[in-house]
C-alpha cells in the first residue's frame, strides 16, 4: 500500500494534467455540445490552461524527491523544473487556440495537447527504458494525430501520414537498439546498463545498440539526417499543433536524449576532440550535429515558406543543442536545458505570430509585407523571436548558443567553429523575413487585430526571452543547482 501512494505522491502533477484531458472532454461533449464554435474552442482552452496552472502548484508545493525501483521514475529538482516549463509551454500553446477555426472537434484537439503534455511530463522524468519507449510512443501518437487534425485540408493530411510512416520507422530502430541493451545487460534501468557497459566496452553489440538508438532518437528531434518528416509537418499541419512539435517536444527530446546517453551509456562516449579521436558515440553525435548544422543552415536559405524555413532552422538548431551531448558534462547540461528552454519560447512566439495572422492565409516570406504598419506590436514580437533565433544579444539565444559554445570549446574547438559560421549563415534567412516586415510596403493597409489572449501569450513569451537574455542567471542558476542531482 505504501508503494501505491508513493507512486501516487510522485506522479500527483501527471495525474491532475490527465484528469484535465479527460475533463475537457467531458466539459466539450455534454454542456458545450450545442454551443458556438468559438464559444467552445474558448472554454476548452481555458479548462486545460486551468489543470496546467492547477499541476504548476501541485509540483511546486510537493517538490518532493524520490525515485522507483528500477528508474522507472525519478523525481528530483532537475524533472521537476523540466515538467515545470512543460507546463508553462503547453499553456501558452492553448493560449494561442483561440482564434482556432480549422475543425469542430475542440475539446478533442486540446485534450490531446493536454495528454501529449502528460506524455512529455513523464518522459523527462524517467530512467528506465521501457517507460522512455511508452512514454515516447504516446507522445509520438498525440503528435500524429494532432498534425493531422485538420481533415478540410489535404497538407495537414498527408504531413501526418508521413510523420506516422517515418516515426514508425524510427520506433522500430528504438525499440530494437533498446531490446539489444536489455539483452546485453539483463536491465532495463540506465544506472546497471551502464555498468555493464563499462564492464565490456569494446562489445560490438553495444556499437549496434548505440546507432540505432541514436537514430530512434535522431528522429525525435529532427536531426539530419533523420529531419524529413520536419518540413512537411511544419508546414501541413495546424499552426497550433506546428507549435507543439517545435517547441514542447523538442525539450522533452533533447532532455531525454541526454540522460540517456550520459547516464546509461557513459562508458562508451568515446571521444570526438580534434587529434584525440576514439570509437564511441560521441564522434557519431558530433557527425550528425555537423550535418545538421550544414544542412538545416544552408536549406533554409532557398526557402519561401515561413513554416519551412521555420523547419530547416530547427534542425539547424538540433545541431548546436547535439553539441552538448557531445560534450555531456554537468556544464554542458546546463547549457543545453538553458538553450532548449529559450529555443521553445522563442519558436513558440514565432509560431504564436503566424496563428495571429491565420485569418491572413501567411505562409510565403512575401506575405509579411508591411506587417510593421499593419500590426506594430505583431511585428515587434516577430523581431524579438527571430533575433533571439539567430543568437543575437542581448536576447536569450545568444546566451543559449554562447554557454553550449563554451562548455564545448575544449577538445571540439572545430564543432564550435563550425557552428559560429553556421549562426552567422542563420542570420541572413532571419533577416529576409525582417526585411519584409519593415522595410517593404504593405500590399493591403488594412489593420490586423488578433484575440486578446493570442497577444497576452505572444508578449508573454517575447518579455520572457529578453528578461532571460538580459538576466540569464534567473534561469541558470536554478538549472545548476538541480543539474547536481543528475551529474555530479
């Protein structure tokens, strides 16, 4: 009995998020059946954001640490600050679903948002390789579903049957990697696998474990050459649904992606500095940052849709945050909670833009005509994300890339040098839309008024990404002290 009410104690931020999805549904189905649309849509984002807010006290008042047998579990300050900003971003993703239009199914489609929150929420709190499987595969299938909610349109479609085809694949390549790791160790906990790693380094079972989880992952986060999924899913699916992949999931990834390596395959890093090379996965993870950093830079320069360009620059991103994996060192994993926090906010925004301007069918570079005379503060929200982006001071970008760029500059001084010529590279596609915004003239003068709550997230989001660019140590401080429970 004693084991069920700590489970219960430890989860209770996880259970209130669930019970949350389910009452929306049940508030969507039975009072607001007969309501307006927009009546509907405005409620059932409000329950939700209310459960988020109700399961933010709930985690900041247990603030209890504890772990399962077996890492199935693991809630320790560092999981709870993760589930904390999960919270915060699924919350202003709802945020933005008030001018949503695009289906009738609103309780549906937030309570899905809610549960692919509670998915994220237990991903980053977990050492064990089953539940990181689950809890993978349950976000996977909110994800899919969600990018293809929009059954009117025939992108939103086909981009979610290619991220279920290519997220198929990637399971199967994780869920074998893992079986392979299973069997080589008799565990399925991080902390035994890695003693059994470091048993047998050389074991070539382990090498083939390690790329094909590498690659499970690789997909996850869009790193190239795992990334095709990501241009048509940014740009076929809802806007809001864009916003979750791009923002709340590429923290729970990247975080996951981390312990995973630097807990339970430690022993088998090896090392990718210049002139001390050495078998392992670290050299593989600073490959496929590389060629991510090449390929998501350099094909975002052709694009003329903002969403795809929005995709390309994410993978982008995927490179500069897989230097810290490489690197996996507590300052690296500072660093790399740090950037992807502030790389969430700051794509959130950009993505919170494009559902203010949903109504205004934007989707080329060249639809941002004038946006600065047609809708100033828009515009002004647009500048602050997309600097931050490009890792200009003093925004919170600049300090994500600068704290992952110095935790690696000892030994992968040639990551680094490629990932500044790279940020340089990102600045001009940045600055493409930026020039439309405020240099050309607008093609109707007709103002652009977005819903209230729509322009309280974007401020929100744009005042959080100068606050944690001018003060970084708010943020980072906090991420210092809680990364000493993970690595010492």
């Amino acid at each position: 009995m004693s084991g069920y009410l700590e489970l219960l104690r430890l989860t209770a931020p996880e259970i209130v998020v669930a019970l949350t999805g389910l009452l929306v549904l049940v508030l969507d189905l039975s009072f607001l059946r007969r309501a307006a649309l927009a009546v509907r849509f405005r409620w059932a984002a409000g329950a939700a954001c209310g459960g988020c807010v109700i399961a933010l006290v709930v985690l900041e008042r247990t603030s209890a640490s504890g772990m399962l047998p077996d890492g199935m579990l693991v809630v320790n300050p560092l999981t709870q600050l993760m589930q904390a900003w999960l919270l915060v971003l699924a919350i202003l993703v709802l945020l933005l679903m008030d001018s949503a239009r695009f289906t009738t199914h609103a309780g549906e489609y937030c309570a899905l948002i809610v549960f692919a929150t509670t998915a994220m929420m237990l991903l980053v709190s977990t050492q064990n390789l089953l539940v990181i499987f689950i809890t993978i595969e349950f976000l996977s299938l909110s994800l899919y579903v969600l990018t293809a909610f929009d059954k009117g349109s025939r992108q939103s479609a086909e981009a979610g049957l290619k991220y279920f085809l290519f997220g198929g694949m990637s399971a199967g390549l994780l869920l074998f990697g893992m079986s392979l790791l299973y069997g080589l160790s008799g565990s399925l906990a991080l902390a035994p696998i890695a003693a059994a790693i470091e048993s047998s380094p050389a074991d070539p079972r382990f090498s083939i474990a390690m790329v094909m989880v590498l690659a499970g992952f690789g997909f996850k986060v869009a790193a190239a050459p795992f990334h095709m999924w990501a241009p048509e899913v940014y740009q076929g699916a809802p806007t809001a649904s864009a916003a979750l992949v791009a923002s709340s999931s590429k923290v729970a990834s990247f975080f996951a992606l981390f312990v995973l390596f630097a807990v339970g395959l430690a022993g088998a890093a090896g090392s990718a500095a210049w002139g001390n090379y050495s078998i392992g996965w670290a050299p593989l993870i600073a490959l496929v940052a590389m060629v991510s950093m090449l390929w998501g830079n350099l094909a975002a320069i052709a694009q003329n849709s903002v969403r795809r360009l929005l995709a390309y620059s994410a993978i982008g991103h995927a490179g500069y945050m897989l230097i810290a994996v490489v690197v996996h060192t507590r300052q690296s994993l500072v660093a790399l909670v740090y950037y992807v926090i502030t790389y969430a906010l700051a794509s959130l925004g950009a993505f919170g833009v494009l559902c203010a301007l949903e109504r205004e069918k934007v989707d080329s570079i060249a639809d941002f005509r004038g946006l600065g005379k047609r809708s100033p503060d828009l515009a002004f929200c647009l500048l602050i994300f997309l600097l931050s982006l490009a890792g200009i001071p003093p925004l919170a970008g600049f300090f994500g890339k600068f704290y992952v760029f110095v935790s690696a500059v000892h030994g992968l001084l040639w990551l680094v040098l490629l990932a500044l010529a790279m940020s340089v590279v990102s600045f001009y596609y940045y600055l493409k839309i930026l020039k439309q915004v405020y240099v050309c003239d607008p093609l109707s003068g007709a103002a652009i008024h977005p819903e209230w709550t729509t322009r309280v997230a974007l401020w929100a989001m744009a005042a959080l990404v100068v606050i944690l660019g001018c003060s970084p140590g708010v943020l980072l401080d906090r991420i210092a002290v809680a990364a000493g429970a993970l690595l010492r």
